[in-house]
C-alpha cells in the first residue's frame, strides 16, 4: 500500500482489514472498515460501506485462510458474497493458486475471477495452473511478490549487531509451522558443522498463529527437541518473535547461506523467498514452484524434499566455494532489482489506473448500448 501511494500520489488508501476470531486489532486511522473473518455476512457488509464510500477501485489480496472456512474438505468462498454486492471495479491478487483443486476450490477460484476485472498473480507457473487446472484466461496480470530495496552491504557489522560474530550464518525467516520442513535443514547442521564448525543455523519468526490455535507450540518444540537430540545447542538457535522489516533486513544483510527447505511442492510464491532473492542471497532451497522459477537459471541450488544429506552438501559447496557463493548472490540480486517495492508498487499503481479508466469506459458504453435500447 505504501509503494503505491508512493508510486502514485494521486492515489490515497483506505483498508478493509479482516479480524481474526476473538481479536478486534488496534488499527490506525487507514483502516475504514472491519471483517470478522469467518463471517460471511461481515464481508457483505463491508462491500456496502466501500460502495457508498468515495473509493474507485478495491485490491483484493486473497488468501483461502481469509476469505473462507473449510468444513469437511468442502471450502465455503465468503469473499463470493463481497464480490457480488461491491459495484466498483476490483482487481484481485491471488496469493495461493492450487493445483489439481477440489471442486469447491475451483468453483470459488472460478468466481473470483469471474467477479474481478483483473486478476494478479505472482508468479508465470501461476497462470499456466489458472489456464490447465480452472480453464481462466484472459485479464491476468503477473506482478511478483515485492520486497524492500536493499543494498547488499555489511554482513561483517550486522553480525555484529545481531551477537554473532565471527559465525557463518545460515538462516530461514518467516512465520514457523510444519508445512516449512525446518527440521530437515536442523537434521543437515552436523554434516555442515563437520566442514564448517563456526556454522550457525538461526531460524527467525514466531509460530504461525492459525497453528499456535490449534497446536500451540508442539512443532516448535519438537524442533527444540532434535536439537537437543543432535547435541547442537549453540549451533541452531531461534528468534521466536514476529520481526519487523527492518530486522529482517538485518538478519538477511548479515546471512550467509539463506535456505527455504520447505515441503509443499505446489507452493506457488514465497515472501521469505523473495525477500533472500532482493537481499543477494546464495540460496538454497525445495524445488517448491516458486523456488524452481525464481531460483533457474544458476541463480540458487535446488535440492530434493525431506533429504537433510542433500541441504548438508548444497551449503557446505557454498562455503566451501567463496567464488561460486558470489556468482549466485550476484544473480540472485540482479533478478530481483526490478521486483523491489518501488518498481512492483508502480506496477500495481498503473494497474489500478488502468483498471478504473476500463470500467468507466466499459459503463459509458453500456449506458449508450442501454439508451439506444430504450
């Protein structure tokens, strides 16, 4: 929001921000209207406050967690009855794109759509699995998953900063849950610390909370658990906290080997991801799809899921190869440069100028279809 009101000046924005169950946030003043999430009457709600604001265009950031409820493997799309009452023109970003969906996934996808005059998607595998697994085409836009700019400077005083000296740091950020196959990469630090005895592996990110819900903290104690196990106290450390962008800045600026050892296949975009490429990481990673696009070309290693043995040797041939370690950070930060929030916010920004400029258009033309009618 804030790149593209920085890109656009002209452009002012307002929030429509979905409460999980149970919590109402302390907003600032950018936030207009409230969404109890899980109640599809809220988000009807919502859309008539937006329709009798003075708003010319709504971005629907979607994610099936937000905007639905599952109940037996069968998804209830609460957005479908937001999409039907709002009367401006709405541009939606899809966040997660699965493939091979269950019918009533892909009967809400399909609405979405439907209901959207532009489509955004983060990644090109995501419109072929739009095209091949829900038959949408047309009207998609690929803008990938923004990051701050950073310039790839000062590892040497952030680890300073971060009480890590002299250590060489291997670190994953982002919010822990099972899905991000953490314990694999735990399981790889003895072969690493065979080669590599100052290696610190620093997992970074509070307990996702949907599972802290349901689970509390037993992933994150099991991973304790096999590092106790390993004896690799001292060698494998967390940050259990949620962490600003600028300390993931930091903590990306004093990294040396950034891994995502995650294990859905289907994941369509990472943040942490895209965060690691626009930081100039050597990045090591699960060949998750969007991992398998943004890190081609010799611009990161991919590895096979679940297989600590494989992460072991990819990081150790990063620090064991100083020169091939900077061949990929180099390319890791040239794909990005053009991905940063400055140059992705402008893209969305146009793309909302566009948009409404097509519908006012669009209306005009069908008040004369409708005059000439009459």
């Amino acid at each position: 929001m804030e790149a593209v009101e920085s890109a656009d000046p002209s452009i002012t924005a307002n929030v429509a921000a979905i409460d999980e169950p149970n919590s109402l946030r302390p907003y600032g003043s950018e936030v207009r209207w409230r969404i109890q999430q899980g109640k599809a009457d809220n988000y009807r709600a919502a859309s008539l406050g937006i329709n009798a604001s003075k708003v010319d265009i709504v971005n629907v950031q979607h994610e099936f967690g937000l905007y639905g409820t599952w109940k037996e493997g069968v998804y209830t799309d609460h957005l479908r009855p937001f999409l039907e009452t709002i009367t401006k023109p709405v541009i939606t970003g899809l966040h997660t794109v699965p493939p091979d969906p269950t019918p009533s996934i892909r009967e809400a996808v399909r609405r979405i759509c439907a209901l959207s005059e532009q489509v955004v998607v983060m990644a090109d595998a995501a419109v072929e699995l739009l095209a091949r697994d829900y038959g949408i085409v047309g009207r998609i836009t690929v803008i990938p998953h923004g990051m701050p700019p950073i310039e790839p400077h000062g590892r040497v005083r952030m680890k300073k900063k971060l009480a890590v000296p002299g250590r060489t740091l291997i670190s994953t950020f982002g919010l822990v849950d099972p899905r991000k196959g953490l314990e694999y990469m735990i399981e790889a630090m003895p072969a690493i610390l065979a080669r590599h005895p100052s290696a610190l592996y620093l997992i970074a990110g509070q307990t996702h909370p949907e599972y802290i819900r349901q689970n509390g903290e037993r992933y994150r104690n099991s991973l304790a658990a096999t590092v106790d196990r390993l004896g690799l106290t001292g060698s494998v450390g967390f940050f259990n906290l949620y962490m600003a962008q600028r300390e993931i800045i930091e903590l990306l600026l004093a990294t040396d080997v950034y891994v995502t050892p995650y294990l859905d296949p289907q994941q369509i975009t990472s943040g942490t991801l895209a965060y690691a490429l626009g930081a100039g990481k050597a990045i090591v990673s699960t060949p998750y799809l969007h991992a398998k696009e943004a890190l081609a070309d010799d611009r990161g290693i991919l590895v096979a899921f679940r297989d600590p043995g494989q992460l072991a040797d990819a990081v150790n041939s990063l620090l064991d190869d100083p020169e091939r370690k900077k061949s990929l950070e180099r390319a890791a930060y040239a794909y990005a440069r053009d991905m940063a929030w400055p140059k992705s916010g402008a893209r969305w920004a146009d793309l909302m100028v566009e948009v409404v400029a097509r519908s006012k258009t669009d209306h005009a033309k069908a008040l004369v279809a409708g005059a000439s009618h009459a």
